[in-house]
DNA sequence: TATTGTTATACTCTATAACTATA
DNA sequence: TATAGTTATAGAGTATAACAATA
C-alpha cells in the first residue's frame, strides 16, 4: 500500500505540472482550455443539453454556462432551445467550430508529441501503453455519473 | 507519427481532466495545490531563494510571490533576507508547515491511490510502471530552466 | 546598469447561493 | 413543486508591464 501511494503522489505532481504547462501562452490557440475540452465533447457527442455538458465535463452548471457562452460569442457551437422542452438548449459545434479546434487542438497535441519524442525508447513505450489505463482512470473519478464520450 | 499524436491528445485530455478533479473541493485540505506544490518543493531543496521556487514550480516571479505570501501568512514557511544579498530571500520550510505539508499531500494521494486501485490488475500495472516516464516528461519541458527536486 | 523581487492589473477557471423560466 | 439554466459573487492561479531596492 505504501507503493500505491507512493505512486500516487508521483502521479499527482506529474499531471499537475504537465497541466499547468500545457495552459501556458506557449501555443498559438484561440481556445483556451476548458473551451477546448468542452467544445470536443460537444463535436464528439451530437447535440447535447448545457447540463449534459457539464456532467460530462465533471463541471458545475454555472461554469457550463460560462464556457459555452464564450464558444457562442466566437460561433464555435450553435445554441437553440429544444423545441421538446423549453427549458432546456441544444448545443451543437458549427463547421467553424470543427475546424477551429481541430488546428488547436493539433497545436496542443504536436507540443506534447513533441515532448514525448524526447524520452527515451523505454520510457516512451511505458508512457504509451498506459495512456488507455490513464484515459480509464479519469472515467471513474467518482463524481462523473455520466459516461465520457 | 500518427499514432505519437494520438496518444498525445489523450494524454493531454486525460492529465487535463485527472488535474480538474485533484483540485475540487472534495478534500480537507488547508493547501491549495498551488501551495502544496510549492511548499514541497521548498521543504525538500533547503533554503531556496524566491526565484530558484518560481523556476523550479515553472511559474512566473509574480505568481511565485503570491504563493509564497500565502505560505508565509499561515506559518507553513519561513522568509528571510539573504544576508549574503539583499535583494533575495531565503524561504525555508517550518516545523509546522512540513506536518501540514504530509498531511495534505497523504489526503489528496490517498483519494487517487484509491482510484488506482478501482482500475484492472492490468491497467494498474501500465499506469504504475508509466509513472516514472511521465515524471521524467514534466521534467524536459523547455521552459524549465532549473532542475526538478 | 543589471538583477531580484513586488505591485498593479487583468484574464481563465471554477465554485456556491440565489434567481428566472418552464414543466 | 421540481428542473434547467443563468446571474451574482468570490476565490485560486496565472500572466505581462511597471516599479523599487540592491548590487
């Protein structure tokens, strides 16, 4: 047990620091990065209500509401009432949406390969085949009750 | 090339959201993760002067000064002048900011060694043998200039 | 003049509590 | 009355630009 938590700890350092590396202005994004996130979940997952959003985000209502209204502003999603239930909004990611985040998210994406590129053969191969278990590990964060993607 | 870019992306996302959950309200924890980095990182290299922590935690000198006073305000560490010169200071970590340091690290490791250990025997084995490639990642990012611990 | 750290200011990201509109 | 979303407010975390003090 004293591994696991050992590891741990390794583990919870790595990801914030590579998080707060990975905000930083060294890219040249429109997005920023919960835009980013969100407007992916949006494209990924058809039109979705601004609480499915924020379930699938792991994020609160009122800082839903706040990314997406940003990605409105700038016409990176479509946002209309559902005609079913008029309480509720259809959010969808419009073609300048889509290709927007596909260029930044490539930037983001290309800095990190790059990174990754630089470790050695070993450490590369072990970083690789744990992506899946890491991707995993982030959906069974306790308080996501909705399926991811 | 491909595939170095998909695993890229899934990696950042991962990191991304894994960072959004460590830092939620769910802990009983004085630290900010901000404060809990930086105290880590003073309580294991000695006295550091206030720029040597803003390299080491890949942060700004404006950013490192408000963390700092912070950690000063509580106690958790202490902020001499260098007497060797006086534009630096010296920050050291105190008694009671170390205990606190072990406490609030053993909480939030605890939360995520628990979601470990809700993964399969095999995913957990690839997450734990990545550790030390993703530590050593967060390490070659270029804008650090110091060396890491 | 160069370096170290601070202050002033601003922006992103998130939360809780209170509110509005619809069901 | 209950639910979906928004507004108001606050706090963490970071940055750039301008400044003060010391070397």
């Amino acid at each position: 047990m004293i591994n696991q938590l050992e590891a741990a700890g390794q583990l919870r350092l790595a990801v914030y620091r590579l998080t707060r590396q990975l905000r930083g202005p060294q890219f040249s994004a429109e997005l920023t990065m919960s835009q980013l996130s969100a407007l992916r979940t949006i494209a990924h997952n058809g039109p979705l209500h601004a609480g499915e959003v924020a379930d699938r985000e792991g994020i609160k209502p009122p800082s839903a509401t706040r990314v997406i209204a940003g990605l409105v502003a700038e016409g990176f999603i479509s946002r209309v009432p559902d005609p079913r239930d008029g309480r509720q909004i259809l959010l969808t990611a419009t073609p300048k949406g889509m290709s927007q985040m596909e260029r930044d998210m490539r930037a983001r994406d290309e800095w990190l390969a790059q990174l990754i590129a630089e470790l050695s053969d070993a450490d590369r191969e072990a970083l690789t085949s744990a992506v899946p278990a890491l991707v995993r590990l982030t959906e069974i964060a306790p308080q996501r009750a909705a399926e991811p993607d």
